[in-house]
C-alpha cells in the first residue's frame, strides 16, 4: 500500500519511521509545511529501505503538492496541527486545526473520492466530521483514530484482572463514544473468551480500567518523557494494517452516525478493510452503554454550536 | 525462593500469613499456577500481608492482582495487606492507577 503522512509533529515523526519497517507498506510520501524539518529524516529513512520489509521508496513534500501526493497514494493520515497544550481539551485546539483543515486540507482533498484518510489531529472526531462535510470522500472512506487507543489501553489493562491472565488481543471490550473525557467503556461479563472474569469485581474493575485510560491519556496531553505516544502511534499502525490487508478487524475508529442530523463522527466497532469502513457494529454496544454515549452526544452537539460549526 | 515461587510464605500465626514479594519475574507458564495459590491463601486465612519492600522488578499484572485479592477479601469480610512497599513499586502503581485501592497497613 503507498501511504501519505500529513504533518511532522511528534507523531507525524514517528509514524513516519514506523511505517517504513512495516510489511504493507511499499512507499511512504511525507507532507509537512516545512520541508526542511523533514528532508533529513526522509533521507535517513531511505538509508535504512535496506532493511525495510517492503518499502521501496520515500519522497517529500511540501503542502501546496499535497493535492498530487493525494492521487498517488491508497490512504492519508492526518497529523498535522496544534497539539493540545496542557491544562487544556482537545476541543480547546478545534478552531485553530480547522482553520489549518480549511485552508490546507480540504482543498488538497477537493473533488477526490481517494484516498481513504485516517485523521489523528485532535480534536479527532470534530474534524473527522468537518472533512465529510466539506469534501466528497464520504463516510466510509474517511475515520479518525478515535478510541483506538483508548480501547487498546482498555484490552490490556482488563486482562491483567483475569484469570489466567489472557492475551489483550483475547478481550473483547470497546472504548466508544467522543475521544475526549466522555468516552464510555463497555465491558461484556464475556469478554475475556470464557476465562474466569470475578462478576462480583466487574463494578470496581470498570472503576479501575477507567482510572487507567485515563492517566494513560493524561501522559500523552501532558507530553512529558514519560509520554511515549507508543500506542498511538501502534493503533494507527493497526487501521492501516487491517486495511492494507484487508484484515476486517474490528477496530474503534471515528465513524459518520447515520442518524445523526449533525453529522457527528464518534467511535462505535466497526470492521475495517481494504475499503475503508465495511460495517458498524453498533449491536456490540449495549443499552446502558448507549445510554452513557448520549451525554457525549449532547455535549459535543453544544460545543460545535457553540463554534458555528452544527 | 527461585524461579518457581519468587516469593516466600511465612505463617506469622494462626490464620495469619506474609507473602514477602522479592521480584514478580517468573515464567507466564507458571504465572496461573502462582495467582491461585495467592487466592488460596486469601480464601483459607484472615489476614494476608505481603510485602513488596525488596521487590526491585514486578509486572503491572501482578500489582493487578494484589487489588483483586484485596477487593476479594473485602467481599469475604477478610483483609489482605501492604506492609511494605518499594519506590519503584509505588510509582508503577500510580501510573497505572490502582494506589488508592491497595490496603496499606497503618503505621
């Protein structure tokens, strides 16, 4: 798969190294709005291709080429813009991204019906939507990382509450909702593949697991050393994988909500392949779940009023 | 103490024991085998105390665990017990979020 990666922030960088080692990837093309922030690194990515699995080539580019890099490539992820200073939401940072979408983005995008585009920029799902509504790319080739990490960091931390203790992969339970302080968790009492799950514990270990996710979500907004941004930077590998190879996996990424006279993009499961999103999973959340997403909902609909974006 | 139990149970008295961690390494072949010896010792004493003073490597797992057998215990009226704690220990704790649900022995 040739792959576009849009900006040269802390994850933009690492993506960028990342992906080179992959084994789905055989070119790799590099916005940002400075090149020179990023042509050093390029040529020492080239010298490693020695050692790459399948990467063959690594270009550069500045931003008013996006629009060609756009026709070339199979998918786009999105890093580029304001990170979230801390003290502050991400929605603190969606005026100043959305700009930078506006004028940058959207245009590179204007009348394309490809690539499929993963957006990383927080705030995720807000600028998720704003690219559907101002771009043709329509809802099943356009997602945002979403709870991906959340859920991610939801899998591990649970499995080490089950006995035996089984593999994150082996855990079936989702971060949905907004990738901001109103995301739910589910957790189904089966969720460890019918290893022992203590149901007396279940209230206090959603308590604990939640507790957990969101120091890990703190570490990356306080942007300390300990903040690694490893698992991002994984889980965005992991869309791209399960789309490069057609995997379906069923991942949490930002979708469109059909029923929603808003627009809004949010997490739900849906399974992901070679088409971008093949189908939402919305019958693996359940009733009392739903009912903790609509405060998400709700909030989310107030701000984007509130920005003269509804 | 070896490999096999990297830890070792002392019977302080009666209904009363102390797991005294040294490292929470050992192999995941054997991690079950030592979770449930651990629930054992919750389910057929009152109190059990560990301590993790000299414990200089450990897996979050089994922190993890440490905070179910305490809730456990809590359910069943009994209590298990952090008499001690390393720094390391301490900070792995937090960042994973579990501290205030340990049951810390009041000195």
């Amino acid at each position: 798969m040739k792959v576009a990666i849009w900006g040269a922030g802390t994850i933009g960088k690492a993506l960028a190294h990342r992906l080179a080692t992959t084994d789905f990837i055989s070119e790799l093309h590099w916005i940002n709005r400075d090149l020179n922030k990023i042509q050093s690194r390029s040529t020492d990515i080239e010298h490693g291709l020695l050692f790459a699995p399948v990467c063959r080539r690594v270009t550069t580019a500045s931003q008013k080429s996006a629009s060609e890099v756009f026709d070339e490539v199979d998918m786009a992820i999105l890093t580029q813009g304001y990170p979230v200073a801390q003290g502050d939401t991400r929605d603190d940072v969606y005026i100043r991204n959305r700009e930078i979408f506006r004028e940058f983005v959207i245009p590179s995008l204007s009348g394309k019906s490809m690539p499929i585009v993963l957006v990383i920029t927080n705030p995720v799902d807000h600028l998720t939507r704003l690219l559907y509504r101002e771009t043709d790319l329509g809802s099943s080739r356009l997602m945002g990382l979403g709870t991906v990490v959340d859920t991610a960091r939801l899998c591990h931390s649970i499995s080490g509450y089950v006995s035996p203790m089984p593999y994150p992969r082996d855990i079936w339970a989702y971060a949905v909702g907004f990738h901001n302080e109103d995301v739910a968790v589910t957790i189904p009492r089966m969720c460890a593949m019918g290893r022992e799950f203590p149901p007396d514990l279940l209230e206090d270990i959603k308590r604990l697991v939640q507790i957990e996710i969101a120091n890990g979500a703190n570490r990356v907004k306080q942007a300390t050393d300990e903040a690694t941004l490893h698992p991002v930077i994984e889980g965005a590998v992991h869309v791209m994988k399960s789309i490069a190879l057609d995997m379906c996996s069923v991942l949490t990424v930002s979708v469109h909500d059909p029923d929603s006279s808003n627009d809004l993009f949010y997490s739900v499961p849906c399974t992901i392949g070679n088409q971008g999103i093949l189908e939402r999973l919305d019958n693996l959340i359940p009733a009392d779940t739903k009912d903790s997403m609509r405060l998400g909902i709700e909030n989310a609909i107030r701000f984007l009023h509130s920005c003269g974006d509804a | 103490m070896n490999d096999l139990a990297p830890y070792a149970i002392e019977v302080e008295e009666p209904g009363v024991v102390l797991i005294r961690f040294r490292s929470g390494r050992c192999s995941s072949r054997r991690m079950n085998k030592h979770e449930v010896e651990i629930a054992e010792l919750v389910r057929s004493n009152e109190t059990v105390k560990y301590d993790l003073s000299d414990t200089t490597a450990i897996g979050s797992a089994w922190i993890k665990w440490m905070v179910k057998m305490t809730l456990m215990a809590r359910r069943m009226g009994k209590e298990v017990l952090c008499v001690g704690m390393s720094d390391s220990i301490r900070s792995m704790s937090e960042v994973i979020g579990v501290l205030d649900d340990l049951n810390f022995e009041q000195k």
